[in-house]
C-alpha cells in the first residue's frame, strides 16, 4: 500500500519496539502502522481494528503484541509470514456472545464494556495479562498465546474498587471491618483483616455518609432525601427505618451504640439509635459554614465537631 493512499490520523496514542527492530504506532482512529526502525513509515496493517477503535495501550509478546482500548477490547496480534499483511489479529476479548456465559461474568463484562482500558501489562510467562481501567478497577485474564483463543476470562485481581470519589468511610469497634459509600452509588462493607469485600450494595443515588453500629450489625447511610437505618447480615445490607435527614454528610456512632449525631449543613442532631427520637434538646447549632466531621468523647457525654470553615465546637448533652 502506498503512502499516499492511506488516511494516518495525526493522534498518535501508543507505540512498541517489535524483537525484528520495527515500531508499532497506534492511533485513536483505530489504524496499527508499521514503521522501521528509523523511523520511515512502512504501512498500516491491514488487521487494524479501525471504525474509530481508540488504542489506548499496547504491549509486546514473543510472537506480536496485544493492544487495548474502548468497550473493554482486547486484540491480540501475531506475526505471520505473509510480507504484505505482517500480523494478523489471531483472538479479540472478550467473547460475549456465548450464551453459556454465567450471569456474574455477563454483569462484570457489562461493567467492563463500558469503560476504556487504561494500561496493559503481561506476566513473565506470557500466561495472564493485566490491565487497568478508566473506573479505577485492576483487572486480569489468562491467556494463551502459543493457540490464541476468544474464551479468556476477565476477573478482578483483588476485588472491584469504587468507580468514583468515596465520600464516606467507618470502621466498626467489634469486628475487623470498614464501611465505605460512594458517588459510585454503592455501599461497600471490607474486612480489612482478610482484605475481601464482604458486602457491595447498590442504591438509585449517591450515598454522602456512613456510620458503623460498635456491634457490627447495623450501618446508617445519608442520601439526599433521607438517612437510612440498616441491618448487616453476611452478604447484604437490608433496610429497617428512614429518618427525615436531608443530605447527611456526616455520622458518628456513640461510642456505646445507643446514640447518633447526624449532620446536615451547619445543624446536628443528636438520635437515640432505638427510639429513632431526637428531642429539642439534642439539637445543635453554632457553626457558620458545613459541619465537616463529629468525634464523640469517651464517656459519650458530649462530642466535638468541626467546620469546612475552621471552627471547632464543643458540645454537652
């Protein structure tokens, strides 16, 4: 093909020194170009994704190179002997479109489609391929290079991580967890002694705060419209109460659990975690901006809260 018959995008996004002294250079538009070593343009592989795949990362294997990009693709590339082709596309990840596929993989592959691959990595063995997303998950597949294939699996290398900004974060008194919440619309409860995630509960909105019940089993979440009281059993978390708390962004437990102090804007109100009642006198005012965090004192006769704008309040109750 020559030169000037080939459209080349000017947006180059990632390139690899190929073991035969060539250059790959890929392209937002999707083109694979193959260049000499000096740099002098040699063509564009006829095996390249195009339709405006955005090549995002590349990495290099014994026998080719794999690339990555939009809808969580994968493409895995081989050199052959053919001198105008040069590499040919042998497996493209994942597959999809098997109907065995288990419901778990087809919700993870739901989520991972709709991302970009960020980076890709391969083992020393050339056995299991790592890559990153651009909603902050670390993600790996085994794959087989020496009889390419579609039916590799994606799985998580730890555990799937929060896609957005965590807003809220406790740790429980009693046992070995962490409660977080998220604009990801999720509440994750971790054990940070086996480092798993134990719980992830999905909401229709943003979860602002989180507080964790000393006993371990029960958490309280702040929505916009509402606060909710929840139950933690081994895999879920189920709802037992509201209250009227508009956009609570931040909770604390009492140190003995029968309390709660629930912050909205620059105003506090103390519960009792087994009534649900707040009587005129647990509420508190005084600070002029946001109440940024709440720290109860050890014999839960009061607390201390602070401001986004500095002030730092005693309370008595």
């Amino acid at each position: 093909m020559a030169k000037k018959d080939v459209k080349i995008s000017t947006h180059y996004t990632c390139h690899a020194w190929m073991p035969d002294e060539k250059i790959i250079v890929c392209t937002d538009i999707g083109e694979i170009m193959l260049l000499e070593s000096s740099g002098e343009f040699k063509t564009v592989l006829a095996d390249s994704p195009g339709d405006d795949f955005y090549i995002e990362s590349i990495v290099t294997h014994a026998k080719g190179f794999i690339i990555a990009g939009i809808n969580g693709i994968i493409m895995i590339y081989e050199k052959i002997e053919d001198l105008k082709l040069h590499y040919r596309n042998s497996a493209t990840l994942p597959n999809a479109s098997d109907s065995k596929i288990e419901r778990e993989f087809s919700n993870l592959l739901s989520g991972i489609m709709a991302t970009k691959i960020k980076s890709l990595a391969l083992s020393m063995n050339e056995d299991t391929l790592f890559f990153t997303t651009d909603n902050q998950q670390l993600m790996k597949c085994q794959v087989q290079l020496e009889r390419p294939s579609d039916d590799a699996r994606y799985e998580y290398v730890i555990f799937p991580f929060h896609i957005r900004n965590i807003l809220g974060m406790d740790t429980c008194i009693k046992k070995k967890q962490v409660a977080t919440c998220s604009y990801d619309k999720t509440v994750r409860v971790w054990n940070y002694e086996h480092q798993t995630l134990e719980i992830c509960e999905v909401f229709t909105e943003e979860a602002y705060s989180v507080a964790f019940h000393p006993s371990g089993f029960h958490i309280l979440v702040g929505f916009s419209d509402k606060l909710r009281m929840m139950n933690v059993f081994q895999k879920s978390l189920k709802r037992f109460g509201d209250l009227p708390i508009k956009s609570c962004r931040e909770i604390q437990f009492s140190h003995g659990g029968h309390l709660f102090a629930a912050a909205t804007a620059n105003h506090i109100q103390v519960y009792s975690f087994y009534t649900a009642e707040s009587p005129p006198e647990f509420q508190f005012k005084g600070h002029q901006g946001r109440v940024k965090s709440i720290a109860w004192l050890e014999d839960d006769s009061g607390f201390i809260s602070c401001g986004w704008n500095g002030d730092v309040i005693f309370f008595k109750l």
